[in-house]
C-alpha cells in the first residue's frame, strides 16, 4: 500500500503537491516526433518524471509526383 497521508496542523488533509508533468508537455514531446517524420508508438512517464516517447518506423510523405526519370536505369 501507499504512504499514509500526512494530516496538517489545521486537520485537513495535505495533497501530494503539485505535478512534475503537465498534459502539454506530454503533448509537445508527442508532436515533435511527429514533426521529425516518426510514428509514436508509446508515451510513459516515469514515477521521476522523465517523459519517455517510444518511436515506430518512420513515416515517408510523398510530395508530389513521380518523375519517370526517377526510376531510369543508366547505359
């Protein structure tokens, strides 16, 4: 079990404080890999507060066509 929850001098509970993530920064972690052309596979936060984003394959965008040249064999 956890930690027994201290109690302040006032009787009210204490809370556990403030967060050492926020949503947006998982956000923003996510988005970047995005923006480097990576899939994210997973996203965890560890109990120090360490933000760790797994990466999948990368993702290949196609801009626009295909040039016939592109795929010519020399000689």
């Amino acid at each position: 079990m956890g930690k027994p929850t201290e109690v302040a001098k006032s009787g009210v509970r204490k809370t556990r404080g403030p967060s050492k993530w926020k949503q947006t920064d998982m956000s923003k972690a996510i988005r970047s890999f995005q923006k480097a052309g990576y899939e994210c596979v997973s996203a965890t936060i560890r109990p120090d507060g360490t933000i760790v984003v797994t990466p999948g394959a990368p993702t290949i965008k196609v801009v626009g066509e295909v040039n016939e040249w592109d795929n010519a064999k020399p000689g």
